[in-house]
C-alpha cells in the first residue's frame, strides 16, 4: 500500500500532443478522477498543451496534482511565465509574496517588472 503513494500518472490526450488545444475541464477532470477512483493516493499530472495561455483555466481543476510539460519546457521564455503564473500563485495560498520573492530571489522578480 505504501508503494502504491509513490506512484505518478501522466494524463495526455493523444489529440492534444503538440496541438496548443485542451479538452474541456470538465473531460480533464472526468479522466483524473477516474484514475484516481482505481489508483487511489496517486498523484496525477496534466500534459496534453498545458502552457502559459491556459494555466489559469488549468488551475481550476483542483484534482490535478501537477503538469507534464512538454514543448514548453524547449522554450525559456513561455515556460518562465508558466512558473511564475503556477508556483507563485500556489505558493501565495499558504505564504506571502514577500515570502515568495525570498524563495526564488528578489532579482528574478524584479527583472520581470521593469
């Protein structure tokens, strides 16, 4: 049983590979919950396009656990927004964001604001 918390699931449409399109939250998280129904205490990630123009709509989805980033990850720009827009947010629920600037340095802050 202990094992079994250790297992990751990716979840990606076939479809949605490379395409920059999603499929509605609610199929999103139809699927996840499905998993999670037959592999309980697993975590569940979302690939499938997740980017920085959907994140925010991503987020919505409280049963996903984190994301599978594919292209996004070959292009440092978009994935820097994407981290910025997941990780800060996340992080400010339970801190502040003076806290956060403490965690991933004030610099990279600042530099986006200018």
């Amino acid at each position: 049983e202990e094992e079994k918390k250790k297992i990751i699931i990716a979840y990606e449409p076939i479809w949605a590979i490379g395409t920059g399109l999603i499929p509605s939250n609610n199929e999103i998280e139809e699927i996840i919950n499905l998993i999670k129904h037959y592999l309980p205490n697993t975590k569940v990630l979302y690939g499938g396009s997740a980017n920085e123009n959907n994140i925010e709509e991503l987020r919505e989805i409280s049963s996903i656990d984190g994301y599978l980033l594919g292209g996004l990850s070959l292009k440092p720009e978009k994935l820097d927004i994407f981290l910025k827009q997941t990780c800060q947010r996340k992080y400010e629920e339970t801190h502040s964001r003076d806290d956060f600037i403490k965690l991933i340095g004030r610099n990279y802050i600042e530099e986006d604001t200018k």
